[in-house]
C-alpha cells in the first residue's frame, strides 16, 4: 500500500509539474518576472530565518558556557541546514526557469537583462551569508542564454536571407537612426580597440532592471515608449548616403537592416560576455552570408529570378558593390571591437577569419569592377565588327554627296553611328557610377575602359588606312570623337595619357595633332614670339591694356583660364620641339620672329595713326556719350587686329614645320650620299693598294 500511495503521488507530481510547465509557458514574461520576484523573497526569508535560528543557537550555548567543539558543531550544522535551505531554493529557481526555456529563447535582450539580473541578486545575496550557489544555477542562466544566441542567430539569418531574396537593389535614404548605429558601432569598435591596447575606457552603460514584477513590467512599457520616441525623432530626417570613416555610400534596404542585426550582435557582449567568441563567430557568418548572397544574385543574377528583376544593371552593380565597400570599411573596426571581448586562445583562431572575410570582400568589390569593365569591352567587340561595312558605306556616301555638289572641299564629316553610340553608352556608364561608386573606383574603371577602347579602335583604324586610304575623312572623324570622349570621361589626371595612347598616337600619325594640341601649340608659340619682339610691341600691348580696361571682369576670366592651361602650353611646346628638326629649330624661330616683328611694327603704326585722331577728338569733345562710341571702336579694332595676328602665327607655325620636316628629309639625303661618295673614295684609295701588293 505504501508502495501504491508512493507511485500515486509521483504520478500526481508529474501531472501538476507538466501542468505547471505548460502554465508558465502560457504566462507573459511580466508575470513570470513578478512571479520571479515573489520566489525570490520566499527564499531571502527561508535564507534569513535559517541564519537567524543558527545565530540563535549559538547564543544559547554561548550563555550556558558550552564547550567550543560543541560551538563549531554547532556552526557546521547551521552552514549545513543553510546550504540545504540554497539549495532547495535554487532547484525550485532552475526549474522554473526550465520550464520557461521555450519562451525564454525568444525574449529580447532587455527582458532577458531582467531575468538575469534578478537571479544574480538572489545568488550575490545567499553568497554573502556564506553559502555556496550551486552549479546548476549557473549552468542554468547559461543555458537561457545560449538558447537566447541560437535562437537570435537563426532569426537573423532567416530574415536576411528573405531580405536579400527580395531585394530590388534600389538606393534608399538613410533614416537618422541608422546613423546613429554606425556611430555608435564605431564608438564601441574604438573602445574594444583600446581594450586591445591595454588601456581603460568607460564602459557604456546598461539600462537597470527593475525592482519587482509591477516595475519590471511598467519599465518595459517604459523602454518600448523610449524606443519608439527616439525612432521617432531619428526618421524625422533622412541623409541619401551613410557617412562612415570620411566615406559616403549609397546603400539599399538589406545592407541597412544588416547594420542593425550587428548592433544588436555587438551589445550581446556585455549581456553575455562567457559567450563572447560564439557571439565573433555568429558575427562573421552572418557577414559571410550577406557577401556570398550580393555575388549570387547580383554577379550570378540571381534576383532575376528570386526578385523578379528583368535584368542585373550597371546601377545595380554599383550599389552591391556600395554595399561591399561599406562592409569592407567596418570590418577593420569590428574586428578590434570584437577580438578585444575575447580570450587570447579564442583571438588566434579568430583573427585569420577576419582577414579571410577582408579577402572575400575586396575580391567582390573587384569582381564587380571587372564585370563592369567587360560590359562595355562586349559592346566595344560587337561595335568593332560591324564597324569596318560602316566606315565603308559612310565613305561612299560621302564622296557621292560630294561629287553631286561639285566641290573639291568638303565639310567636316560626322562620326558613324556606330562610334555616336559607343560614345553615348561612355556617357551613360559615367552618369550611373559617378553618383554611387567612390572616386577612386570610378577612376580605376574607367581607365580600364578607355584603355581597351583606345587599343582596339586604334589597330582597327591603322587596319582600315593601310587597306584604303580614300576611307580618311571617316577614321578621322571617328577617332576624334573617341578622342573627344576620352577627356570628358573622369580619368585619374596623372595618368590620364597613358590611358589613350594608342588612340591619340594614330591619329597624330596619319592626321596631324589634335585640334586642342594645336591650339596649344599655336598660344605658347604667340607667347614667346610676344617676349622677344621689340619694344614696339610693348607699346601696342601697354596700348591695348588701356583700350581694354573697362572689360575688367573678361579680362580677369581670360587671365585664369591661360594660368590654368599653363602646365598644358608648356607640354605642347615640348611636342612642338619633338616635332621640329634640333638643327633648324634655331632658324625656324627666327624666321618666325621677323616675320612677327613685321607685323608688329606695321600694327603700331597704323596704332599710332588712328590714335592720333583719336587723342584730338578726345581733347576736344567732352561728351561722355561720343567718348565710350569711339573706345568701343577702337577694342573692336584692337581685338581684330589680335585676331588676325593669332591666324597668321598659326599658318607660319604649319609652313614652318612643313619646311622642317622637309628639310629633314633632304638632310637625310645629303647623309646618304655623302656616305656614298667616302665609300667609293675608299674604295678608289683601297685599290691601287692592292694592285701593288699583286705586283
């Protein structure tokens, strides 16, 4: 019977235990926190009476003088019963608490600060009358986080994957808040990195638990109003990029909730800092997915399919790759923020993983670069082939129209259509990246593409000429456009030639400098023929400069566009002295500087005769009205004759260097026989030798 009644009350236990369980499962987490708190004072008060009937007996025997062995029996029987009374408490605590794992795992970290805290109270307090906490304790509270981490780390998993799937790889703006994550993640990144030094920092403060299960519950309240008042004051702005290290990017809607995901991540250090390389770890996959997911649906167009998308655009590819750089700029710092909360055995295994997630990340970010890069090489292939039927039916058309009209000059001819429209998707590809990608990307890419453009277009045009030359009126045109192109295009500046060499050398090679070069070349030859003429070019320029002074504002502009095309004169004059044979360089000047004297010594004095008239005219009428006619008449004139003088500079430059290269030739001639005669004047002395030799 004792036997039956034993079994019949397990059963019932075991029926009210798993009723009991499924009755705090069904609880709110406020009520179990007050419930919580309940258990807790039900266990200070068994602590306190248990000390109390210990320090009770103990004055018992003290007051009837017992022996000190029956003291400390005495003492090591109240420690016991103490120990036991603790231990009671905390299993009845650990079963509760087991009870409630389910929905413990998805708790948020606030509640989860509560319930912990509690317990550390109760434990901090048994621990201070001497007795012992038991492991399953803390075994336990290290279950409930370990259980809170998995079921986070899933979630956040899950909702990312679902983020990414659906995304249309739009550029948002960025709300205030989530400006202030990243803030605060480089905040807490800093201070992890001092940590890792060995320096001290403030540690950022936790909000406090509260007191019982009406506080606990009223301060949820309270945090959830917090909450959504300072979300509320963060979205009443928007930024369109995210600021971050002195970088700007524009990013889409899934890099920013990952942001999010991190900081909640990073603030699960102080939570739970035993778990603190689990915590690296579940960081550093969650990194890992967002990488591989951007390459597999926007470099692999995967959102095609996932998202609906019709195709994997170049912006598209720039905010992916917006979203890369911006991870690959925190890493850095998340790395010093995150190995800091680690111990040292943890850090070495971890710290590999980093830098092979910085790897992973920079070989996207190229692979993005160099897909950009073949889009356009891909156009550029398809141009190149239908190209040449192109230039050749252009090329008959325009000589039909010229025959038709009977003229041997023709106007400057159009670029072929082909040529219009590789230069119109260049200026569609700058018009999409420049306003999301950085400069430095942005330069790197289209270095690369002009550099492809410049060597393929340049052995197609060296093809064409070489199989017919009457085709020159069409490569001519097509090449300076692309030519024309290529400086529009946002081109690193220090080696910006390089990137269109092949290009720029062709078209020098069959047709002469670029109209631009010659214009260069042309304005530092005026230049220094104006330094070295006589002093009546002097006059005329001090003459000019008082006709010219009311035009203050035009002469300011003109001065600072020529101090800016300075460095430009000065490598143009270096072409012109490449081009200009060394030993007729000399005599090609001075030609040039006395046919310019001449013109100058008759500009000053047909100067000097209209101003005569003009300084007696100015002495004896005073109307202010005639006086400005009569300046104005005289700039115009001024501005004609300088006109005229920068026309003839230039053709005497042209006839200059035809005779140059002219005379080069005949040099070389000159050469050639000269040769020629010391041989067969050699050969004549070599002669006689040996016909005395023979006799």
């Amino acid at each position: 019977q004792q036997q039956q009644q034993q079994q019949l009350l397990t059963v019932v236990t075991a029926q009210s235990e798993a009723q009991l369980s499924d009755q705090l499962q069904l609880l709110h987490h406020g009520a179990f926190i007050a419930l919580l708190h309940a258990t807790a004072r039900i266990l200070m008060c068994c602590i306190d009476h248990t000390v109390a009937v210990g320090r009770l007996l103990a004055a018992c025997l003290t007051g009837v003088h017992a022996p000190a062995s029956q003291l400390s029996a005495l003492r090591r029987e109240c420690a016991g019963a103490l120990q036991a009374v603790v231990d009671a408490g905390f299993s009845r605590w650990v079963k509760l608490l087991a009870a409630r794992g389910a929905a413990h795992s998805r708790l948020k970290q606030y509640e989860l600060r509560q319930l912990l805290d509690l317990s550390e109270q109760v434990a901090a307090y048994s621990e201070a009358l001497g007795a012992r906490t038991p492991s399953s304790f803390r075994a336990a509270l290290q279950a409930q986080c370990k259980a809170l981490l998995d079921h986070s780390h899933a979630r956040s998993m899950n909702q990312l994957q679902h983020l990414l799937e659906s995304e249309q790889w739009v550029a948002v703006e960025v709300p205030g808040g989530f400006q202030d994550i990243v803030d605060r993640l480089v905040e807490r990144c800093g201070q992890g990195a001092a940590l890792l030094n060995g320096k001290s920092v403030t540690a950022v403060a936790s909000p406090a638990p509260a007191d019982d299960g009406g506080d606990a519950a009223a301060g949820a309240v309270a945090v959830d109003g917090n909450s959504q008042a300072t979300a509320a004051d963060a979205a009443e702005w928007h930024s369109p990029t995210l600021r971050l290290s002195g970088k700007s990017f524009h990013l889409v809607n899934s890099a920013l909730m990952l942001l999010k995901m991190v900081d909640e991540y990073t603030t699960l250090y102080d939570l739970m800092p035993q778990f603190g390389a689990e915590i690296v770890h579940r960081e550093l996959e969650l990194l890992k997915l967002f990488n591989s997911q951007t390459a597999a649906l926007v470099l692999g167009a995967g959102a095609m399919r996932t998202a609906g998308l019709r195709s994997i655009s170049a912006k598209q590819l720039a905010l992916s790759c917006q979203a890369v750089g911006m991870l690959a700029t925190l890493l850095p710092l998340l790395r010093a923020g995150s190995l800091a909360r680690v111990s040292q055995p943890r850090r070495a295994l971890l710290m590999p993983e980093f830098d092979r997630l910085l790897q992973d990340l920079t070989l996207h970010m190229d692979e993005v670069h160099s897909k950009l890069v073949d889009i356009m090489r891909d156009r550029l292939a398809a141009a190149l082939q239908t190209l040449p039927a192109e230039i050749k039916t252009v090329s008959s058309q325009a000589v039909s129209n010229q025959a038709t009209r009977n003229s041997s000059t023709s106007a400057e001819q159009p670029p072929s259509p082909t040529i219009a429209l590789l230069a119109k998707q260049l200026q569609t590809l700058k018009a999409v990246l420049v306003p999301y990608l950085l400069k430095e990307e942005v330069e790197f890419i289209f270095g690369a593409v002009a550099r492809a453009y410049s060597d393929g277009l340049s052995e197609l045009f060296e093809a064409l000429m070489d199989q017919e030359p009457s085709w020159e009126g069409v490569v001519r045109s097509n090449a300076l456009t692309m030519l024309k192109v290529f400086r529009d295009l946002p081109l690193d500046q220090a080696r910006v030639r390089s990137f269109c060499a092949r290009l720029s050398t062709t078209y020098t090679k069959h047709f002469g400098l670029p109209p631009w070069d010659q214009e260069k070349v042309g304005r530092r030859g005026w230049r220094q023929q104006r330094q070295t003429s006589q002093p009546g070019d002097q006059r005329l320029q001090h003459a000019e400069e008082q006709q010219l002074q009311p035009d203050t504002q035009q002469q300011q502009q003109h001065g600072n566009h020529a101090d800016q095309q300075a460095p430009q004169q000065q490598e143009a004059q270096q072409q012109l002295q490449e081009l200009v044979h060394p030993h007729l360089q000399q005599e090609a000047q001075q030609q040039l500087s006395d046919a310019e004297q001449k013109q100058v010594h008759q500009d000053v004095q047909q100067l000097n005769q209209d101003q005569q008239p003009a300084d007696q005219q100015h002495t004896l009428q005073q109307q202010p009205l005639q006086q400005e006619d009569e300046q104005s008449e005289q700039r115009q004139h001024l501005r004609q004759l300088l006109d005229e003088r920068q026309q003839q500079g230039r053709q005497q430059q042209h006839h200059l260097i035809e005779q140059v290269q002219s005379g080069s030739q005949q040099q070389q001639q000159q050469q050639l026989l000269q040769e020629g005669r010391m041989s067969e004047q050699q050969s004549r002395q070599q002669h006689p030798l040996q016909l005395q030799n023979q006799v």
